[in-house]
C-alpha cells in the first residue's frame, strides 16, 4: 500500500522535477530573440491576468503583449510586465504580430470561438480558457481547424494537469474501487465575488471600456456597465455556472475515468437568492448517463453547482464502485470496501430446525472472514496528498510551454475540450427548454 509519505516523495518528482527534465529534453525550438517563448493576453479580466502570471511563473515564456476592451486593465499590464510591452484594445493587432509564438485566451465565453480559429489561422499556439466554445455549434469547426493547423491547442482546465487527479487516475484505472457505479461531484461557493458579482471600476464608461467590441456577436444593446464585468452572470456573453464549473468536473471526471461524456442530460434548479438582474441560475443540479467505454463500466453522474449553501468555496468528487469509494478535492482518499464473499441470509421467518440446518452448511462454506486480509485492509483509508504550496495551474501552464516547445500534443486538446464543454453546454439547453436532451460523446453531437 502506497503511505502518504510515499505519495509526497512521488508527487514532488512527477509534478515538479518531471516536467523540468522534459523541457531539457525537449527539441529546442527557440521561440523569440531571448529564447524564451513570447505570449500575450487577450482578454485581461480576472481569470487572463491569473493564467498570464502562471504562465510566467513557469519560467518558458515571456509576456509581450495584452489585448483588452478596458483601459485599466491594460493599464494595469504595463504597471506588472512592463512599460515596453504592446497593448491593445483589437486584437487582431497581436494575431498579426510576428513576434509573438502563443497567446492566452481569457476573455467572456462569447468571444473563445472566434479568437481562437483568427489565432490558428495565423500560426498561433492557443491556451483558451474553459469553456471552450459558448454554443454547441462553435465546438466542431473548432476541432477541425485545430486539426488541420499543426499548432498547439490547450484548454484552460488545469486539473488534467494536476497530480492529485493523476494519482486519482492511476487508482482508478488499477481497479482499487472496483467496477464503478456512480460519481457524484459538487462545486459550491457563497460570497458576492464567487457568484460573478464582480466590483465595477469608478471610471467605467464608454470611453474607457469598448462597449460595442466587446458584444461581439451579441446583437447590439445600451451600455450597461454590469454586464460589462458581470458577464458571467449573462447568457448572452457567458454560460451560466454549467460553462463556468460543470465544465471543470467534467474535464476531471474524463480524465480519471477516461469516459467520454454522457448519453442523456437532465438538469434543474433556479435563482435562489443573487436576484441582481442576472438571467442564469444559482443552484444548478445534473443527471448524466455515462455508456460503458474503453476502462470502465455504464455509470451515473450527479452535479451540483450551489452559490447559496454558507461555504466559501467547496468543491470535489465522490467515485463510487462495487470495492471501494474515492473522494478527490484538496487530497485523494480511498476507502476500500471489499464485496463480502458470503451471499449473507434471511431466515428468521424459517422453523428452527430449518435455520440450523441451513447455519450448519451457511458456516461449513463460509468460515468466519472477519479478521481476512481484505477486512483488515477495508478498516483503513488511503490518503494522497500534493506538496504543501503545489498549484495545478502552473503545471497546466507549465505542460502548455512544454508543448509549445517540443511539438508534442497535450491531454486538453480541442477534442478534450469539446467533449468536456458539450454536455456543461447540454445542462443549459435541458435547464432553460425544461427537457431531457441526447449527446452522442464519440461524435460530439446532439442527436435530441
């Protein structure tokens, strides 16, 4: 049995050392003058600035530039990167940029589709945030234009990057909890900063914020200021709490399970309690059916998503099967539960002589087991820790450089993507139509 002592010595070289050795194995591909791999941001809000500064934290690149519909923001850039670094509110202007090896996608939902395709049109390597696309439509030209465009392609999803879910894999796929049966999976948050509720900057206004770039696609409206830095909180540029956190369980649980997606999606809930004039849920609830695939059998998965349970942030899994239970969220813990092999019995309705009868052959087949192996091991929990400080958004970042550099696919490529955004994406269409829909996972499509 693997110690938790045993786990943080593995971890420490698998998330840490290991990628270090790959990038000096790596093909050297210089990416710029300074040889490091030259990025830029488009989209500068929470989430872009956060992946920019893991990005960098990996030591492989170097931020060049930053694209965003708010001048304080780009502002904001040049005070932490440089006054030297190009900004602007087109980004068109970076994608034409010859100096420039990658970018990083970060802005609303509604823009992921078409900067992406513009960005592998011009021969950029592409991190976009999840989800990957808003509507269903946008996710297969995606992949095919990823296909045909030989440049690296990762999906802002960090826990396929993450140890502790590769350590969850690992266990999985070794059979510790046996034949799976159900997954439950949850994500909750309750504070105004956790629900999209984000502070809007006192020099907001249409000078200083490219109201009409930023609708995009969306047919024109008046300025408004929430749905500028709330837009998360809006169908109209984002996708609810399923593209904002079903996506993420759903991009973990593919990647422990290896599965594919689910077959049928149901989802309910309501707004609760954030009644701030957004037009998406609160609480979100989801039924899946998963086929059998290659690795594991037909399960159901359950996801919830509450922005009003008294927590500030809480989120994880519980994988059920007919050996053993495991749960993943700030550690990994395995509870083996061996089937018993005794059948057990109900004979009190028998005569006594029947019953000792059938006690004297029930113990003659099935002698006492209570102090087996098997029990003994079942009594005790397996807990798997990651290195104190470890963040598996650096290492998603990290794996993204290491890719750039070497050519080599990664885990969270556009197919990934896709299949882990389309059924977060199904839960709304089920949610606001008030139906059952169908997803065929191999083809990524719709089918009713």
């Amino acid at each position: 049995m693997n110690t938790r002592r045993e786990f943080l010595s593995t971890v420490s070289t698998v998330g840490l050392s290991a990628p270090l050795l790959a990038a000096q194995a790596a093909p050297h591909r210089p990416a710029s003058p300074n040889d490091k791999i030259q990025i830029a941001l488009i989209g500068c809000g929470g989430m872009g600035q956060e992946d920019a500064h893991s990005s960098v934290a990996s030591g492989m690149t170097k931020l060049v530039a930053a694209s965003d519909c708010y001048d304080g923001r780009l502002e904001h850039m040049k005070e932490q990167y440089g006054r030297d670094i190009f900004t602007t509110k087109r980004y068109e202007e970076i994608l034409a940029r010859k100096d420039i090896d990658a970018v990083i996608i970060g802005t609303p939902d509604h823009w992921h589709q078409k900067i992406t395709l513009d960005a592998l049109r011009a021969k950029k390597d592409v991190y976009c945030e999840k989800p990957m696309v808003q509507h269903l439509d946008d996710g297969l030209p995606v992949v095919e234009a990823h296909k045909q465009s030989n440049q690296i392609l990762q999906i802002g999803s960090q826990r396929v990057s993450s140890v502790l879910y590769k350590k969850a894999q690992e266990l999985f796929r070794s059979g510790a909890i046996g034949k799976l049966n159900m997954v439950e999976a949850w994500w909750d948050r309750n504070s105004a900063v956790g629900s999209g509720e984000y502070l809007i900057p006192p020099d907001a206004n249409t000078t200083t914020c490219d109201w009409d770039r930023f609708q995009g696609r969306v047919p024109k409206a008046d300025w408004d200021p929430k749905k500028f830095f709330r837009w998360r909180c809006y169908r109209e540029y984002g996708t609810g709490v399923a593209g904002d956190l079903f996506v993420h369980l759903f991009s973990g649980l593919h990647f422990i399970t290896g599965a594919q997606g689910p077959t049928r999606v149901f989802a309910t809930g309501g707004l609760r309690f954030w009644n701030d004039g957004r037009n998406v849920p609160d609480v979100f609830i989801g039924l899946y059916d998963y086929p059998e695939g290659l690795g594991h059998s037909a399960f159901n998965l359950i996801l919830r998503v509450n922005f009003v349970d008294g927590t500030q942030e809480n989120s994880g899994f519980r994988f059920t099967g007919s050996d053993g239970i495991m749960t993943v969220g700030d550690n990994v813990t395995l509870s083996r539960q061996p089937q018993p092999l005794e059948p057990g019995y109900t004979i009190g309705t028998f005569s006594q002589p029947m019953q000792a009868a059938f006690l004297k052959r029930y113990h003659e087949r099935y002698p006492d087991r209570k102090t087996s192996p098997a029990t003994l091991q079942a009594s005790r929990d397996e807990v798997y820790e990651a290195p104190k400080g470890y963040s598996d958004h650096r290492d998603h970042h990290l794996n993204f450089a290491l890719a750039v550099r070497s050519r080599k696919p990664v885990v969270e490529d556009a197919t990934f993507g896709f299949r882990a955004a389309g059924p977060a994406l199904l839960s709304n269409i089920s949610y606001f139509e008030k139906r059952m829909v169908r997803w065929d996972p191999v083809a990524m499509k719709m089918t009713a």
